[in-house]
C-alpha cells in the first residue's frame, strides 16, 4: 500500500524559506512523478509543481521563481522549498503522487497534508 | 493558463436524489480531466480520471462525461458520505489548475 507523509515546520515567519519533505512508502519514488498541491484556509487547490527521476522538475510559473523541488532517492523522500515567504503563502501543503499515462495523468495518492503558516 | 469554471458553487440535495455538477475548461482539453472530493479537515481523493473512468474502488453511482470544453460529474443516487466539496481538474498541460470546487451540502 502506498503511503505519502509529510513534515515539516507548522510555523514560518515572513521573508523565510518554507522547507516540507514528504517520505514515500511502499513504493518507490523512482517509478512516479511526486508533486505539492497546496490549498490556502478556506479556498481551492493550487499545483506547485512536480518532478521526476529524470529530467528537470516543472514548476507552475506564479511561484516558479521561489520553489524548489527536490529528490532524495536514498531516503525515498522529496521536498518542498519555498523562498521569501509573505502570509499569502499559509496553506495547507499537500504532496501527492502524480499517475503520468498520457491521459490517464491524475494525482491520485494523496498524503494528509501538512498546515504551514506565515507569521512573525 | 487553463481556466477551469465549475457550476454551481454550491448544492443542496437529500440522500437519494441524483445531482449533477459541470466544469468548463477556458480551451479545448480533449479528455484530460480529473475528479476530485474532498471531506472537511481531509486530502482530496480522485474519483474519476480521463473524463469518464472510476478510479479503482470508487462506487458505480459515480459517473463522468464531456470532452473538450465541457464536463460533468453525475452522482445516481447521493448517499451520506457523499456530502463533501468537488474539484474538476484539467492534466492537459501545465500548470495543472483546478475548478474553484462545488460544495454538496444536505439538504
């Protein structure tokens, strides 16, 4: 059964880097593309980007200039940054696997998320 | 960007009732759309992929449908555990963008 976990701060303060891993489990993350879903207090859902074994990670280009996805294949973990941080970026930060088949792409394991917020 | 716009933002119905809520995509996406629910305090689950396919394990009163523009989401008969938020979401290309979400509420 495949299970995603993520961790990290709850609380970030302005102007500062929001770092999440999210530690995958039975499976490895070497076979799937791995993204952050992110879903501000009481609003809808917002890709971030995700990323692959290989080539490079995709980014959604209202905060491409700020995230940073990465792999760990040793820990079968990836990661979250997300730079110079204001109170617009508190959300909820889901990672979720990313079933890629042409058509059949769809976000379809999802980890509980993780409540970050942006505050002094 | 893909513009994704769902209707109605919020549903009351009754257990039992059958009720559908539609999305339109700002550009043709051919089939590339996806269906979502979420509980309150809980992750999105998918229910529907490639407009019309039930994820696994997801009950048959569940349907989908539409390709280009527009889309719907059909459930046959709402049961209680039914009662949850609903995003459409297009994979046709980045960034993926979903619809604002359809609140499905108990009458």
């Amino acid at each position: 059964q495949v299970q995603l976990q993520e961790s990290g701060p709850g609380l970030v303060k302005p102007s500062e880097t929001l770092s999440l891993t999210c530690t995958v489990s039975g499976v490895s993350i070497s076979s799937y593309y791995w993204t952050w879903i992110r879903q501000p207090p009481g609003k809808g859902l917002e890709w971030t980007g995700h990323i692959y074994i290989s080539g490079s990670p995709s980014y959604n280009p209202s905060l491409e200039s700020r995230v940073t996805i990465s792999l760990d294949t040793s820990k079968n973990q990836f990661s979250l940054k997300l730079s110079s941080v204001t109170a617009a970026d508190t959300a909820v930060y889901y990672c979720a696997r990313l079933r890629n088949g042409g058509a059949n792409r769809a976000f379809d394991i999802w980890g509980q998320g993780a409540m970050v917020t942006v505050s002094s | 960007d893909i513009q994704m716009t769902q209707s109605p933002s919020s549903l009351s119905a009754s257990v039992g009732d059958r009720v559908t809520i539609t999305c339109r995509a700002s550009q043709s996406i051919s089939s590339y759309l996806n269906w979502y629910h979420q509980k309150p305090g809980k992750a999105p689950e998918l229910l529907i992929y490639v407009a019309s396919t039930l994820q696994s394990g997801v009950p048959s009163r569940f349907s989908g449908g539409g390709s280009g523009t527009d889309f719907t989401l059909t459930i046959s008969s709402l049961q209680p555990e039914d009662f949850a938020t609903y995003y459409c979401q297009q994979s046709y290309s980045t960034p993926y963008t979903f619809g604002q979400g359809t609140k499905l509420e108990i009458k």
